[in-house]
C-alpha cells in the first residue's frame, strides 16, 4: 500500500468545484492500485487576499513542502490585479519549488469537435514549456514614473543551465515518443536572448542524436500550429512562448477548456503541480456547471508523475470513453450535465 | 499628374519576383487616377552581404529619405543568420523611419478557404503592432560566454510617447471602423512592462470614449483568434505579440501566403515601407510560381497611405474578382498559374 499526501489548493472561482471530481477519480483508482491519497486542503486564493492581504501564509510555500503532490483548481478574481494573485500564489510555487518544466499534452478526443480542419485525429503532442526562468522575471521597473517620458523596461533572463535543462527534457520525452522537436524561437527579432536558446538546441541536438529536430520563428510556428497541427510531436519553448503556444494548441485541438498543465520539478527535491489551464471563470463560478475534465486530465499526469503509469492511463481511458461513447456533457462541450453528472460518469467508466 | 518617387527593394528570393507585378499594378492604376510613379531599385540584400559584407551600404537609409515610399519585397536567405540579414536592413529603416506602426490588415476572401470553421465570411480586422520598440531591443547581451554560467539578457524598453502614439492610432482607425479594440497583454507574468501597458490603454480608452475597448492576454487572445475571429474589429499589440498575432490570424483568414503589411510613419516626416509578408521561400525562388498578391495587396495599402484610397480599393477589388470568380491561382492555393499568369489575370480585371 503507497501512501500519498497531497496538497489541495482549490483557489478561486470553479477551481473549488472541480478539484472534489478529480479528488474521487483519484481514490477510485488509487483504490485498484493499492494506492491511497492523504488530502490537506489550503485556502489560499483571492477570498483570502481580499481578507488577509496575501494571497498565502509568508511560510506558504514551506507548508507544501513535504507533500508528494500538489492539485491546484484555479487562481484569479475580478478586483484582484492578475499579477498580484498569480505572483503572490501560483508563481511563486513554481519556482521556489524549482518546477522548470511545464508541461502541457495536446490532444484531440473523439466527441470533442475540433474547430481548425484537419486537426483531429492526427493532432496529439506535447509542449514543454520553461517554467522558471526567461519573459516572467521580476527584474526591471518604472523610470520617471507619472511623467511624460515614463518608460518600463522588463529584462528577460536565460541562463545556460535553465535552458539546457528544459531542451533536455524535451529531447528526453521526444525520444519516448515520435523522436521529433521543434523549437520556438525569434532570434530574427529578438537579438539576443534567442540567439543563445537556438545555440543551446544546436548543442541538445548533439547531445540526442536520435531526435530529429528543428526551430521555427514564433510568428511562423503558430501560423503552423493552426495550418498543419499533425506535424508536431515535442515543441519545446521559453516561459512566454511555451505559454502561447499550449492555449493556441488546446484552442486548435478543441479542447481549451479542459486542457491539464503539469509543473514539474524532474529531479523530485521538491513537489510537482498539477492544475487545470481554465482559470477561475467568474461568469460560471457557483453554478456547478464546471467542466470538471482539466482538473482530471490533471490528476491523470499527476499519477503518472507519482510513477503510476497504468493508473493514468486508465483514468484517461475513462474519459475518452465517455467523450466517445456518451452524450454526456458540460455546458462548453455543448451539453447540458453538471459538474457532478460528468464526473460521475467518469467514476461509472472506471 | 501627381508624380511619386518609389524606392523598389526586391531583397532576397521571390522578392525580386513579386516586385514587377506589383509595379505593373502600381502603373496601371495609377493610370486612370492621374498618378505616375518613377521607381528607384536598390539591390540590398543577402547576396550583396555575402559579396560586399553588408546588407546595404552605410548611408542606405538616407538615400531612401527623399522617396515618397519605399515597397520591399523580401529579406532572409539560407546561409545568413536571420538576426544579421533583417537586423542589416529591414529593421534599421522601420526605425529609423519611425514607422511606429505595422499595420496588418486581416481578412477573408472568396475563393480561398480558411483553415478554420467559422473563419469565413465576417472575419474582418486589423493588426496594429508597434513597430520601433518593445521586445525588439538591442538593449542586452551575453554574460560569462562560454562559460557553464554563462546567460544572456535581454531588455523590453516602453516608452509612454510609443506605447500612446501606437494606442492612439489604434482607437483612431477603430472609431473609423467598427468602433472596438482589442489590446494584447501579458500583464499576469511580465510584470514591468505590461501593467504599463495596460495603464496607458485606459488612458487612451478615456481619450476615446466612443470607441469599445477590452483586454486580453496573449495566450486567451491566440484561442479566441481561433476560436471566434469574426469578434475583432481592431487588435492593438506590443511589437512581438503584434507579429504573433498578425501570422495567426493571416493563418486563420487561409491568407498567410498573401498578407500585406505597412510599415508606417503616421506623422509623414519620413516615408513608409509596405511589404508582403510571406519572406523570401527558398524552396520556390528562381521558378516563377510565388504569389505575387502580397506584394499586390502590399501596393494597394500604398496606394491608400499616399491618399489614393479609391485606388487602392479597385486594385482591391481586382484581386477579389479574381479569387471569387476564376480558377487562376498560383501553386501556393492549391492553382498551377505562374505569377506572371497570376499578376495578367489582375491587370486584365483591373
Ligand atoms: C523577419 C522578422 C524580423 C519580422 C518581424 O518579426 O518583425 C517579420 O516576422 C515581420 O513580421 O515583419
Ligand atoms: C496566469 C498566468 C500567469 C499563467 C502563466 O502565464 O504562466 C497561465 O497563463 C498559465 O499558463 O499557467
């Protein structure tokens, strides 16, 4: 019997009512693999911002520290500056917790119909984004602030190391999979930050010479994403690009609403999270007409994180079953079930 | 007779080629409008760097000062790093031009089929990126080259006079279309620069009190461009999320092969550059097959800038006779007419 003790961070908005769906899928499957979960559950959201004026205890990241996992539903609320919750929670997790990998599956489900010709059924990759370093920096500032030559200038930082570390990644997973990687970029724009990443993947590209690999400029990689989305096996890119590029791919693939992100720290010193991509969607929030499927998907790359491979897997079964086989449905996917119809659902085909 | 001065930059691979048939267009025209155009070609490009080790000669920019405006066809070819080729040559005359805007009309034609559903036919919009500043800084550098430290920096400078001057512009051509703007943001993880950003877009908002605004961040914006293109009326962005944004939705239109785009200096103190922006497509330079639209469609936002909107509209309405109503296409649309085969069906229309 493993034990598992994993942190609960609900959040905002529908974050609170997707995480129970995921949390049942857990323990239902869990139960199958003589794998039990351990939840403490931490109020830490915009409620608590508004009230406390901080998003999380000062020792909030310490508090996580010694779980095997974290789920988080959603962060976000109107009246909340977003770079005030996102960098007073969820930012501040993944990196003091080291998670430079984020990591966000593409794919197309039958029953779930694709906007963009030609997505499905071939369409199914993988973006790892670099999750710690690069775009999202804290350095940088105002200068003359109020005054008609104000300026604000944002560095971006990208070390070797940070870089090397995510293009191996990418590498490493290519080579479980279709053997292929494209790299965003935009050396031709951006003259100096990109020029170093591409001379990084030149070296990963030695180091893994059984993947194939190319680089795209970020301008054209989208319009592929959108022209040829079956092309792609890994695409590997900075903190930004990574960003646009995983909303772009759900959007294409269409699944945005249920899209799941993993951020993981691979050399397991520290917990791994796990969240669904919707955010927090105010305009549905205390309806229970959330689409529980991101936190679930979510759920299933944490298990196979924690190493339960099969356990997973049979839970993304379950979903692709009832996406299939089933008129069942949340209110994005056209349908009319509630969050707890979906899930239970869920829970009949497990 | 109104006389204009044009300085023809071809550049590198179907550059050259698409250039005739938009001066052939340009004549035609300008014809029936009492308007002669006397064209000035500059060979600057990738092979003049690999012969004279510079994309144009020291004092490039001040020879094109004196032109009314300057129409480019391509630069970037294999064996020159991109950063060199569009750093020698395209970006030094978007700056110093001031050409603050890059301005990015999107749209669907009749006859040449988007990729997405629901693209097709209310997609109308424009891209209005900012053009001299922002992410493309050569503000930055390389820190302990070489070294297993070593990382490289890179600055995002915005000013308050570009980031208003570009917003303004924005809402002005909004108020003259459809009365909305879109700003693209990332406010929630770059935390410096677009929280500027974002505050001086209600300050523009306020200047412009008939004109509908919202926000988006980038990576919601690429979903919904997908998702729901029709909503767009103006998109206004920073100058890489504008070059992302402009691909994918020319992406989406079915028209990454055929967008124009003007480089302009509203204040008129120095001329304005238009290019199509599909590059210089190695893999069918030399053969006579590119698609000479973007160039054509390039010349009619010329045209439109000079003053000579009613021009510009029938070069317009040539091309969408065309596309609606023959089979002439060239190989990029799935025809086998040449560009020159292309570029006679217009003028023939014209
Ligand atoms: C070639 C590149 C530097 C350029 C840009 O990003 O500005 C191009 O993509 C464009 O959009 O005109
Ligand atoms: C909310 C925001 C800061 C966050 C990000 O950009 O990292 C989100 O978009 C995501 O992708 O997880």
């Amino acid at each position: 019997m493993t034990d598992y003790r994993i942190a609960l961070i609900p959040g905002d908005g529908i974050g609170a009512e997707v995480l129970p769906p995921a949390r049942a899928v857990l323990d239902r499957v869990g139960a199958r693999h003589g794998v039990t979960f351990r939840y403490d559950e931490f109020d830490w959201s915009c409620t608590r911002y508004l009230a406390e004026g901080a998003m999380m205890p000062a020792d909030g990241v310490d508090r996580l520290r010694h779980h095997d996992a974290i789920l988080l539903g959603a962060v976000g609320w109107p009246g909340v500056p977003d770079h005030v919750s996102l960098w007073g929670l969820l930012i501040p997790i993944r990196r003091q917790f080291r998670q430079y990998v984020n990591l966000r599956p593409i794919r197309v489900f039958e029953g779930v119909p694709s906007p963009v010709l030609g997505a499905a059924p071939g369409m199914d990759f993988v973006v790892v984004r670099e999750n710690v370093e690069g775009e999202y920096s804290e350095v940088g500032g105002r200068f003359n602030r109020g005054f008609p030559d104000e300026m604000a200038v944002q560095e971006a930082i990208f070390t070797r190391p940070g870089v090397t570390r995510i293009l191996d990644y990418a590498f490493e997973l290519a080579a479980t999979r279709r053997g292929h990687v494209t790299s965003a970029t935009k050396s031709n724009g951006i003259v100096h930050t990109m020029p170093f990443w591409d001379e990084l993947v030149v070296e990963a590209g030695a180091r893994h010479p059984a993947v194939e690999w190319r680089q795209e400029h970020i301008d054209a990689l989208v319009a592929k994403v959108v022209l040829d989305p079956s092309r792609f096996d890994v695409i590997v890119g900075s903190n930004l690009f990574g960003d646009i590029l995983s909303d772009l791919a759900a959007a294409v693939a269409g699944s945005i609403g249920i899209a799941p992100a993993g951020n993981i720290d691979p050399t397991r010193e520290f917990p791994s999270m796990f969240e669904p991509v919707h955010g927090s969607a105010p305009d549905i929030a205390g309806q229970g007409v959330a689409n529980p499927l991101g936190a679930i998907w979510s759920a299933a790359m944490m298990l196979d994180h924690l190493g339960h491979r099969e356990a997973g897997d049979e839970v993304m079964a379950a979903v692709t079953g009832v996406l299939a086989g089933s008129p069942v449905r949340t209110r994005d996917l056209g349908g009319t079930a509630s969050t707890d119809e979906f899930a239970r659902a869920v829970l009949d085909a497990l």
